[in-house]
C-alpha cells in the first residue's frame, strides 16, 4: 500500500517509460551476426578488407580448396552470379584453406575453371579458424550491412532469389536458413 500512495504522490510527467537503446548484431560468424572483418592478399598480392565492403557490397564468402570435390562443383555457379550480379553490387570472395595447397597450384586450377571473382590466401589459416570452418566449401553471404544472411556448406536452393533480394533491399533481406554442417 505505500508502494501505491507513493505512486499517486508522483506528478504524472516523471511516470514516462525510457526507451532502451538498441544494438546492433553482435561480431560472429553465425546468421544474423555481424561479419568478422578480416583483410587478406589475394594471388597477386592485392590486399582486400571485407569491412571495406560494408554499405557498398553484398558479399559471398566462399571457403574452399582446390581439392575439395564440392568446391570445384560451385565453382560455375559463383562464376555465373558474379558475371551476372557483379554490376549490381554483388562481389564474391573466395578463401583458400592453405591445407596441402600451393599458390601456383590454386592459380592453375582458377585460370582453368576460368575463375572471375578473387582468390584469397589465408596463409595461417587465421580467418578460417575465426570463422569456425569445419566443412569445406563453407558459403557466407553478407548483406550490404555487414550483417550475415546466409551460412552453410552448400549455396542456398533459393541462391539467386536471395541474391535478388538482398541486392534490391539495401542487403538486409530476410536470413535463409543454413544447410546441414555435414552435407558435403
């Protein structure tokens, strides 16, 4: 009962509700986490920063490696979305899992499946463990926000209408849902 009088006792002006702040996504590699930034030289030495994307791009993150089965079976697939949705601000980022690969030999795999997009070197495999890639190929997209809107082992079965969506909307189109860890 004092509780209540000391309520009415109050002027009604300092009964307002404070609004709480709002956060955005916390770093991560999960679906709806905000990108970990990393920065990585590609085959030819030039440096790429994936915070250096945000608010332009969206961006596919592929980890793969030249003798991953899978990998190589996606390879037509990112060729064909970066050729077709490169000019709308799609940009695709492949990282080799430095596991018994060589430079020259990633570079002689990628001139033959006539790769388009960049090839990423992560020599001490540091990105790959921040990440946590456990299966290879392991596909990332990344809204134009930095936020992550798809994960998982496989592309998505609805890839290009995801792609068209998150293009059209700014990038923060709804999340699709991650393929099993272990399908390939």
């Amino acid at each position: 009962m004092g509780g209540a009088l000391a309520l009415t006792l109050l002027p009604l002006g300092t009964l307002r509700a404070q609004k709480m702040p709002e956060l955005g996504p916390s770093p991560g590699s999960r679906v709806g986490n905000l990108a970990l930034d990393f920065t990585l030289k590609d085959l030819y030495n030039r440096s790429y920063n994936l915070k250096d994307l945000r608010g332009k791009q969206v961006v596919h993150v592929v980890f793969w490696a030249t003798w991953c089965v899978p990998c190589l079976q996606e390879v037509p697939m990112l060729r064909s979305v970066r050729e077709k949705y490169h000019g709308r601000g799609l940009e695709v980022l492949a990282i080799v899992v430095n596991q018994s690969q060589t430079k020259n030999g990633v570079r002689a795999v990628a001139r033959d499946l006539k790769i388009n997009y960049p090839i990423l070197w992560d020599d001490a495999g540091e990105v790959q463990d921040r990440y946590r890639v456990a299966f290879i190929p392991q596909n990332f997209l990344i809204g134009r926000d930095g936020v992550i809107r798809y994960a998982g082992t496989a592309l998505p079965p609805d890839y290009e209408t995801l792609l068209d969506a998150l293009l059209k909307d700014g990038g923060a189109a709804r999340p699709s849902q991650p393929s099993p860890a272990g399908a390939h």
